[in-house]
C-alpha cells in the first residue's frame, strides 16, 4: 500500500477514518493518502482541517464526483493509485424515501465506475475494500444476528443500493479477480457526524431544549459502534483480510432507540442543565414512523465472530463512556456544528413537519 484512494474522506466515517490513519502506526512515512469528495451536504472539509495542514504531502484532498469516469480516471493514473478505501455513498434512509435517484446513481454507479478503473489496473493495486452496511441483511425480529452468510434482504431504497454495490464488488472478485475485501458494519456514532443521524440529532436538539423527534414508540433496535472502532476494524481487514472475503463488523451493544434518547437526556442534563431546569426528557415527541420511515426496519445485531477470531478485532470503547464522549465533541465543536446545520437544515425542518422537502443530495 503506497497511495490509498479514500472515496468520501469528508464524510462522517471517512474522516475519522483518515485521521486514524495518518497517525496509525502502519502508517509509513512513504504512504500517501488521496481524499476524494464530491463535498455533497454530508461532506466537509473541515472535518479535517486538524490534521490536513500537518500531514501535507501525505495527506491530498481531490474534489471529484465518483460517477465522473474521465475526472476519476485521471485521478487513479496521476496519484499512481494502488489501494481504494470506499466510503463515498449517500448515507440517510430518510433522504433515500424522499430522493432516491442519488442513491442509485453514486451508490451503485459510483462503485461500478471505480470498480471498472480498478480492474483495469488490476496488475499494480494491492486491494480495494468496500465499505458497507449490516442495513443490506433487512429486518431482524427479537432473536438471531447477521453473520456473513445472511441472505441480502434490503428494505429501503439506501440499504438496496449498498447491497447492490456489495453484489457488484463481489461480482467483480469472482469474474475478474480483483483483489478486494468488504465490511458490512452496524450503526456508528461518534465526532463529526452529520446532524440527520438519530445521535447527533438528538445531542443538538436536546441542547438547545428542541423537540426530540422518536419514531413510533422508540422500540426499535439499532446495535451501536464508536465510529474509532469502525475506523480500527477496516484497517485491520486492509492490512490482514483475505482478498475475496467479507467481514461484519459490528458493537455487541443493541440499544432500543429510547433508551439511547433518554442517555443523551440525562447526559446533558447533568453537563449543562436547561435554564428551565425541565428534564430534557419531557422534550420527547413520539412521530409516526409510517410517514417520516415507512418500512422502518425493527432490529439489527451483528454476528462480528468472524473478525473477532480471524483478525482479533473487538470494540472497545463502552456504549456509555462512547456516547458522554460523542456529546462532549459536540458541544466544544459548535462552529462545526453551525457551518454544517447551515448546508441543508431546511431538509431536516421541512421532512420534520411532514412537508415536501427540498433537493439536497445533488
Ligand atoms: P456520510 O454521509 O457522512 O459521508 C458520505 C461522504 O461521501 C460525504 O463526504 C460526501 O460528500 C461523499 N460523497 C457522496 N456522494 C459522492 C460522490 N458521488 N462522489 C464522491 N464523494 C461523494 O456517510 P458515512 O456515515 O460516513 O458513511 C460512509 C460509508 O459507510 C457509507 O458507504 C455508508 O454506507 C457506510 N456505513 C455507514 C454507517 C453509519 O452508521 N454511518 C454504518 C455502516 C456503514
Ligand atoms: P438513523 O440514525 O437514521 O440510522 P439507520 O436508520 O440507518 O439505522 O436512525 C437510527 C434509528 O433511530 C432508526 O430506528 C430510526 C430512529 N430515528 C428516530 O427515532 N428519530 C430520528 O429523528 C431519526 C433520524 C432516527
């Protein structure tokens, strides 16, 4: 691994992912890291700008759209590309309901376009990993996990065309041999993550004494990873992963999406209490997930044996420790969170109340 293509590097997972990176121990002096961004809503630079400046020369941004075959051609061929990371994707099964061309178009084009670059480098690349999602296995009832051999049974139009890229990826390992690993990973949560996911949502919301949107009664369960042991699992499949084979990834931490509601609450009620001294969850509203998430998916927990007993990965960070530490970043980080709410916040108020929002994820 000399020059590592990672695709949305401005993105939630993508930029604590290069941050992790540049200061990870395989990590050589020799090693260049070529970011490359549409800077869609979901992307920002400045996700970045702590690490940016003190890694120039090993660490290069590209603003490039995935779908573009010319501009992405160029790019593999100037930067001598050997290795691909691939997290560019749009990312909210909310946004996927309400506009799912986006989601056709870079999820499974996107990948196609970089998959065919690749292959037909196949001779000098060492590996392209592709990241994806546990949301492709579909809907658990109260028992059993997904393994790696769970059938792909997707609900939304995001999870089918994540699992439609994982299907290209494996397509192109089988018929042209490309050297290529994927991860399917449970729900993340950490720094710099866009304020539309259930967390980060509700941590800002909370704060500033807003309303806390629950989808129908809040029982449904989602299985929570701190975004630095994603971040630590994809690096190990890079550098010890089997070419050909997939892993999960997952937290060992099913939470039902109240309880996590009622965590940030009571969190932040003892950090920074309301003026009000109105426990935050009083702020709790219970929507109709019939119109902001039909075909809500109930629960997800991951089977991770696989990695945990082949690469010895585990999480590490607690659920608790993770979410204070998740709500202290966000509350030290409000121009972040100001320069990003900015992007696209009519979206988020607009799909709120339940009206026709506007076009973002363009
Ligand atoms: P994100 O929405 O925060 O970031 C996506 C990034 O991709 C942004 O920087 C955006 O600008 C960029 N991008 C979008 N379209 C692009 C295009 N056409 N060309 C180039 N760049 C483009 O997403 P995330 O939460 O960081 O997720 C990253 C990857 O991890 C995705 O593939 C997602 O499916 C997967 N994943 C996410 C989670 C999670 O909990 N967030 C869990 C498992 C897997
Ligand atoms: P989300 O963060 O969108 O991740 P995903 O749907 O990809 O798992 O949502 C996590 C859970 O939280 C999901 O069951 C939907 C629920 N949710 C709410 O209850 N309210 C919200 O405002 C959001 C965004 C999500």
């Amino acid at each position: 691994m000399k020059n590592i293509m990672i695709t949305g590097g401005c993105g939630f997972i993508g930029s604590n992912f290069i941050r992790y990176l540049l200061t990870a121990p395989e990590f050589k002096q020799d090693m260049r890291i070529i970011n490359v961004d549409k800077l869609t809503y979901a992307g920002n630079q400045e996700s970045l700008d702590d690490v940016s400046g003190a890694f120039n020369g090993q660490y290069i941004f590209v603003h490039a759209d995935i779908c573009d075959r010319q501009s992405m051609e160029t790019i593999f061929d100037k930067f001598e590309i050997d290795t691909v990371c691939h997290f560019a994707a749009e990312s909210h099964v909310d946004r996927s309901i309400v506009e799912p061309d986006a989601f056709v178009q870079t999820n499974i084009m996107g990948t196609f376009n970089l998959l065919n670059l690749f292959r037909a480098r196949k001779d000098r690349m060492f590996l392209f990993h592709h990241v994806s999602t546990d949301e492709v296995f579909g809907s658990l009832g109260k028992y059993g996990h997904f393994s790696e051999t769970t059938p792909y049974n997707p609900s939304s139009p995001y999870s089918a065309s994540k699992a439609s890229s994982d299907h290209l990826v494996r397509a192109f390992i089988h018929t042209y041999a490309i050297p290529a690993t994927i991860s399917n990973c449970s729900n993340n949560y950490g720094p710099y993550q866009y304020p539309e996911k259930l967390i980060p949502l509700m941590i800002l919301n909370a704060f500033e004494g807003k309303n806390l949107p629950v989808y129908g009664k809040g029982l449904n369960i989602r299985d929570w990873l701190y975004v630095k042991d994603h971040c630590r699992g994809i690096w190990e499949i890079m550098n010890r992963g089997i070419r050909g084979e997939t892993y999960n990834i997952g937290g060992d931490c099913e939470k039902q999406n109240i309880d996590v509601v009622c965590m940030i609450c009571d969190i932040l009620d003892k950090m920074e209490p309301l003026k009000s001294d109105r426990p935050r969850r009083e702020l709790i509203e219970f929507v109709d997930d019939k119109k902001l998430r039909p075909g809500h998916d109930f629960r997800y927990a991951i089977d991770f044996s696989k990695i945990q007993v082949e690469l010895g990965w585990a999480p590490e960070e607690s659920f608790e420790t993770g979410l204070e530490k998740t709500i202290q970043w966000y509350l030290d980080h409000p121009k972040w969170v100001s320069l990003v709410q900015k992007k696209c916040g009519e979206w988020l108020r607009r799909h709120y109340k339940g009206e026709e929002p506007p076009r973002c994820c363009t």
